[in-house]
C-alpha cells in the first residue's frame, strides 16, 4: 500500500492515477476529498495536512498509514503559512511501520534560497528516503487562466527572465518510480523542464494552444508581491520573487534527472499548455 498526501493537487492526482495504471494499491489523502476524486478502488481520507504538527494530530492517519509500505509527503504553502511541521506524520507513519518516504520538497532547499528543516526531519525519521526538488511549476500558469480567457493577456512581472519550469505530471512520474521501485533511497533529485522558458514565451506558447494571440503585459515586482501575498505566505513569496526575477545559475541549469529516472525527457512548457488549453479558452 502507497499512501499519497495532497492526492488532489498538481502532482498528487497524476501520482495517484500513474501508481494506479502500475497496479498498486494507493490511499489517497488530502483535505476534502471524495471518491469522485480518485480513481475506482482507490481508498481515500480526507486530513488537512497543515493541522498535522504532532503525534496527537495525526493520529487520525494512524489507521490509513498501519500497514502501508511507502508515503508520498507533500509540504504545501499552507504547511509552511500554519508554521507546521512533519513530525507528527512521520511519527504516525514510523508507528505504522512505513519504510519508505518521498518527500515533495523545492529546489529553493539545494540552492539556500529555502529552510530544509522538513529534509532534516525526513532524513532523521525515514529508513529509507528519497526528496524531490522540483523547480518552479508549469501549473503556475493556471494563475493566469482568467485574464487570458477574459482579455487574452497575461500580467507577471520579468518577463524575460527564463526558468526550466517542470510539467507536474513529470515529478509525479519520478515521484511513482521512488514509491514503487528500488534504487532510490537515499536520493536527492532536482527536477526541472527541458529548457529554460521566459514568461513571455509562456504566454505565446498558451496562446499557440488556444488558437489565439496572448499579449504580455509586464508587471513590476512590487505589484506581483502585492497580488501573491494574497494567496502564499510573504516569506515564500519573497524567496519566489527572488528566483523569478534573479535566478542563480542552478535555479537556470536544466538538471538530467528526470530523464535518468523515467527514462525520457522531461516535457516542454508547450506541451503542458496544449495538454490543458481547455483551462485558458
């Protein structure tokens, strides 16, 4: 049994559905969830992991986690927004005699930019390990659905600035091969897209998937910062700004990891926004 927090997010729903279709046996875990939610057969809980900083608030996972071999750990914005912590998950999942733990981390924990107290409790607790770093999301994007279905725009701000964003259904493939396969304890794999992408080409390539032509409008970093902060921590929305608009070289480097776990490359930015054009049209 393969027990999945966050099951109905970015990666978590393509986590569920890749462990799935590989035969195994998955508990899909997150805060309001359904059984329209998961696949057929697939046990769901409902748990918010942000209230989840000790053993005694986790202990309604004692049950879904007795038994189960591997967890897939999501830290959210929310976690970090709650100030909550893993302990109390990982001492549920020790008691129930998981071994193996994924951790959903950043790439901002290798490159400073991040604490990596979550790493730390992870690497302490766990038998065996395995912490994934993905870069910036292509699913950000999403925060520009309504105004470009509404005015074919999109507003961020250094638009030139150029990133490798990760397709989330890609860390979910890697995320699935360190669930179900060996190999992989004790590794750290940074995640990114095939090539670095601006903000500008993100909206011409959402505009090349809806048929129509998206207009770039540049936003300052001041006005981002006041329009993130209502919906992300300030602390991460300032360590976010800070890679966006003034990457490191690691944030920039293409990593091979995901081709050297899943044996292929990672996807392009385009296909991810053809993939869901819907969302924009």
């Amino acid at each position: 049994m393969i027990v999945v927090t966050g099951a109905t997010g970015n990666v978590g729903r393509p986590l569920v559905q890749a462990l799935v279709a590989a035969g195994e046996q998955v508990t899909a875990v997150s805060r309001g969830i359904t059984a329209s939610d998961v696949p057929a057969g697939v046990r769901h809980h409902q748990a918010d992991m942000a209230d989840m900083a000790d053993m005694a608030d986790a202990e309604g996972l004692g049950p879904v986690l007795e038994g189960a071999d591997a967890l897939f750990l999501l830290t959210s914005g929310d976690l970090v927004l709650a100030g909550g912590h893993v302990h109390g998950v990982l001492e549920a999942a020790r008691a129930g005699g998981v071994r193996r733990v994924v951790l959903l981390s950043s790439q901002g924990v290798g490159t400073q930019r991040h604490p990596s107290d979550y790493e730390d409790a992870v690497k302490e607790s766990a038998p065996e390990w395995t912490l994934l770093r993905p870069g910036g999301f292509a699913s950000n994007a999403f925060l520009w659905a309504e105004q470009v279905r509404g005015r074919r725009a999109v507003t961020a701000p250094f638009g030139d600035t150029a990133l490798p964003v990760i397709d989330p259904a890609d860390i979910a493939e890697v995320a699935a091969a360190a669930l179900s396969e060996t190999g992989h304890a004790g590794a750290t794999y940074v995640l990114t897209g095939p090539a670095p992408v601006t903000p500008r080409q993100q909206a011409a390539a959402i505009g090349d998937a809806v048929g129509e032509t998206v207009r770039f409008v540049e936003q300052s970093r001041a006005e981002a910062r006041e329009q993130m902060v209502r919906f992300m921590p300030a602390q991460v929305v300032d360590a976010t700004l800070a890679i966006l608009g003034t990457p490191s070289a690691d944030e920039q480097r293409v990593s091979p990891d995901v081709e050297r776990v899943i044996g292929r490359p990672p996807r392009t930015f385009a296909e991810w926004a053809a993939r869901n054009a819907a969302a924009f049209k």
